[in-house]
C-alpha cells in the first residue's frame, strides 16, 4: 500500500490517546535516534503542559508521559549485532544477538541498520567480521550487512507475537555530499543548499541497502513494516544541518523540525491504518 497519498497530519495527544499504555522504542544509529528525537519534539509539541520524565543513559534515552502511560526510548544500538572488543581487536560478530533481551516486552518497534555498515577507513569501527568460530579480516560489507540482518530477522521471527507487538524497519536515509549525484557537479556537498530536488525522480544511483533490506523482510515469516524513506530522503538535499553541525559539514542526519517529522508522519499513518 502506498502510505504518502494517505497521509494524515500528526496529532501527538490523539496518538497517544489512542495507544494509551503503549512503549516504542526505536533501536538503531544515529539516523534512529534522528527519527527518535523528531517524535519526540512532536509529542512534547501536542502536549506542552505535560508532566513529562526523561532519562538519558550512555546508551538509551527515554521519554515518559505519564498522563497517558506512553513512552518513547532511543536504544543505540547501529549494527544490531554484537561488537565485541576482544585480544584479536574489535570483532563484528554477525550471528549474535546478545543485547536482544532488551527489545522484549516493547509494544512497537522501531530498528535501523545501514550506515555504519558502509563506513570503511578510520570510520569504520571494527577491525574484523565474525561468524560461527570463523573470522575474517574483510569481507563484502554488503553481504556482511546481509547476514547481519537476517540474524535479527531470525530474531524477530522466533520471538515476537505479532498480536502484542508491531515491528518497523527505518529503511534507507540518503546522504548529500556530492553534487554530481544530483546532477550539480560543481556542487561539493549539500551546503548551502536551500530547495528540495524538484519532481520525485533522483537521478543519483540507489543505494545497494535497499535490495538487502527488502529482500530480508520478504523471507521473513512475522510481518514487518518497511518505513521506505529512501527517495523521500534523496529529494531533500536541502534538509540537513549541514555546516551548522558541531563545526562540521553534516549531510547525513537531518534537521529537527524536517525531514525525520515526514518519516513520523508516515509511521503514524500506518499506525492508524492498522
């Protein structure tokens, strides 16, 4: 079903009305907490008298409305699988889940995994891939990606009742730095940039992500959500923080209020629709 043509505008007091009780949580990079922090902001909006709680943690944040037994929590988490520092180095095993106990009990969930898969160099955060008792110094992170995600997929159809909880993939989020993608080669990045990509074509190539993800959640036996924001997130290269972030260029993550609100907009037209 295609959820753009019916999206509703958000009410965050009528969803939590609705979902009165109700835990999501969204587990995944930075990209997730994105998603996580624009939901956040868009509830606090809807109620700003509230009584809210927050806790932050190293690793997890959580937002409570106690008024409506509601709550939001960001759980870092970017590969879903374990990395482990070991004598070796710093070793991604793709078959272990071993934080998973931490999902249960949650009654929507919210994963993400992609870009941190694609890092390579000094941003890339482990020195080799695990699997069984075999070790491998390099391998194609694509098909790493892929064995990645069907160990959570696994995960997923082994333990969770699809009548007590809804599962969400965050899919693909775009990534503006070089202008050529876009068909301005003499843009470096998306600094300065100010208007979203006219028409819903992006002549940039797609991203190698997308067919492991669907192809994942096609073999899958419970039922997950594809939150498919790859061409909605392409279009807007207006949309990040760009040189205002940290003293950095940023044209991975998005501003809040922005992009992430539409990503929230449609999650909670599914959730009306469901």
């Amino acid at each position: 079903m295609n959820y753009f043509g019916l999206m509703h505008r958000f009410n965050g007091e009528d969803l939590m009305q609705k979902l009165r009780g109700k835990s999501f949580m969204f587990v995944g990079d930075s990209l997730s907490n994105n998603q996580w922090q624009s939901l956040a902001c868009m509830l606090h909006a809807a109620v700003p008298n509230s009584n809210y709680t927050f806790d932050r943690t190293r690793n997890r944040s959580v937002l409570s409305f106690p008024e409506f037994e509601f709550t939001v929590t960001f759980l870092k988490n970017g590969f879903l699988v374990d990395l482990v520092v070991e004598e070796a180095g710093r070793v991604l095993k793709l078959d272990s889940l071993s934080r998973s106990y931490q999902w249960k009990g949650v009654d929507f969930l919210i994963f993400n995994s992609y870009h941190w898969w694609i890092h390579t160099g000094s941003l890339q955060t482990w020195d080799y891939f695990q699997v069984g008792d075999k070790i491998y110094k390099e391998t194609d992170h694509m098909e790493a990606y892929k064995i990645a995600l069907t160990t959570w997929g696994n995960w997923i159809d082994s333990n969770i009742d699809p009548a007590m909880t809804k599962v969400f993939f965050q899919g693909i989020s775009a990534v503006h730095y070089h202008g050529k993608d876009w068909n301005e080669p003499m843009v470096q990045d998306c600094s300065g940039q100010t208007k979203p990509i006219e028409g819903s074509n992006y002549p940039g190539d797609r991203y190698p992500g997308e067919a492991v993800v669907k192809n994942v959640l096609s073999n899958m036996t419970k039922s997950v959500y594809l939150l498919d924001i790859a061409l909605l997130t392409q279009l807007r290269k207006d949309g990040h923080p760009s040189r205002y972030a940290n003293g950095e260029t940023d044209c991975s993550h998005w501003c809040v209020a922005g992009v992430p609100d539409a990503w929230n907009e449609l999650l909670y037209t599914i959730l009306l629709q469901k």
